[in-house]
C-alpha cells in the first residue's frame, strides 16, 4: 500500500490497473480504495500498511470497454455502474484506461468546435 500511495502522488494517477503474471487485468485501485486504508482519524502502523497489498483493497468486479467503443457507450457504462473510470481491454489484457477526466477533455474539445 505504501508503494501505491507513493505512486499515486508521484504520477498524479487517480486510478490503477493490476494485472496477474500472465497481463491480463485482475483489479482496479483507486485513490480512495487507497484513502480508505487510513479510516477517520485512524493511522495504521507503518508495520500493518508494508503487509498490505493492492490485491487486500482493489475491486476485482472490473467494468472493462474494448477499443472501438464509442464514447457514448463508455459514458452509459460509467453511469450505470457508478464508476469514475474504465480499463480498455484486448483478451482480457489492458490496454488503457478511460476516465472522466478525458471524456470532460473530449467534451471541451467538442464545445470549443
């Protein structure tokens, strides 16, 4: 856990994709499964979080999209299920991942056209 919280601040990322040995993706972290860690108030002992790993607080129910989605679907998804971002997978490997960061980008874009 220390070494994604370092990395989530070193990277700015928001979001993590975890994959098994073979690549194929197995979970998301996200920054606030990473908050949540720490609970209100309480600081576990730098002992309990170096035994932690991404597999103890990732979601491994995975909403995936496949390259050729269009925005609007990825969008349909993201709402329906509550979530902020969406790994984009070939064979079960990913390849990138959407966020609602880029689909605001996107629409920014558009308005400005």
């Amino acid at each position: 856990i220390l070494q994604l919280v370092r990395l989530v601040h070193a990277k700015k990322f928001r979001h993590l994709l975890v994959a098994d040995e073979d690549g194929r993706l197995v979970g998301v972290v996200s920054d606030r499964d990473i908050v949540r860690c720490f609970g209100p108030g309480d600081f576990p002992e730098d002992a309990v979080l170096q035994q932690m790993t991404a597999a103890d607080v990732m979601s491994t129910d995975v909403v995936t999209a496949s390259p050729d989605e269009s925005p609007a679907a990825c969008i349909d998804k993201m709402l329906a299920h509550g979530i902020n971002c969406l790994p984009v997978v070939v064979d079960g490997r990913p390849i990138g991942i959407l966020t609602t960061a880029d689909l605001l980008r996107l629409l920014r874009k558009m308005l400005a056209s």
